[in-house]
C-alpha cells in the first residue's frame, strides 16, 4: 500500500475533503453556501477553450493547496470569519478532485495529469 502512490495521494484526498468538512461544520458554516460555492474553481477549465497550455495554467493555480491555505492562513490572522469559510469549501474541493484521481494539470492534454491520464 505503501509503495503505490496513486492509493496515497487519493487517500490524501479523502483526508482533506473530511478534514475540511469537519472544519467546515465546527466552524458552523452555511451548507448552502458550501454547496454553491464548492465548485467555483472547475469554472478556470473554462482556459481549455483557448487553448491547453493556459488551460493547464489557469486549472492548476486554483487545484493546488497553495491558495487556499495561504488564503486560511491570512483569514485566521486577520479574524475574517467568510474568508476562513471560503478557502475551506476551495480545500474540500481539491481534496475530492484528489480522492477521484484528478490531478493537476500538464500542457499536453486536458487528460494528462499528475496522478494518472484520466
């Protein structure tokens, strides 16, 4: 199990989608808002129309854990309660397209991805 990378990065994935959820419902957020907000970041795959490269570019900047964890981090430190909220749904949502087998994105192909071709 160990050595299989893919089981790995999708079971990442599922701990983050459940660590987010658990945050989410501790921090007593709106589950209307997280079910409209939750799949704002698939609206940069819109990129692919123009072409793959800036596809590639525009789905990977927000399917990292980079933005929402630095997005949390200032959240927490200035006290802004939504923005908190926010970037937890933005994590939720990357940790399922992981536990999927989605990954990021390479300039080739929309299919091409870190974890495997899709």
């Amino acid at each position: 199990m160990f050595n299989k990378p893919g089981f790995l990065l999708r079971a990442e994935g599922w701990a983050i989608l459940t660590a987010s959820l658990a945050v989410y419902r501790w921090m007593d957020g709106s589950w209307t808002v997280f079910f409209l907000l939750f799949l704002w970041p698939d609206v940069f795959m819109l990129g692919y129309l123009l072409n793959t490269r800036l596809g590639a570019s525009f789905y990977n900047l927000v399917h990292t854990e980079t933005g929402p964890l630095l997005l949390g981090a200032v959240a927490v430190f200035e006290h802004w309660h939504r923005t908190l909220l926010f970037a937890i749904i933005w994590m939720a949502h990357i940790g399922l397209d992981r536990m999927l087998g989605y990954g990021l994105k390479y300039p080739t192909f929309f299919k091409d991805t870190h974890l495997q071709r899709v």
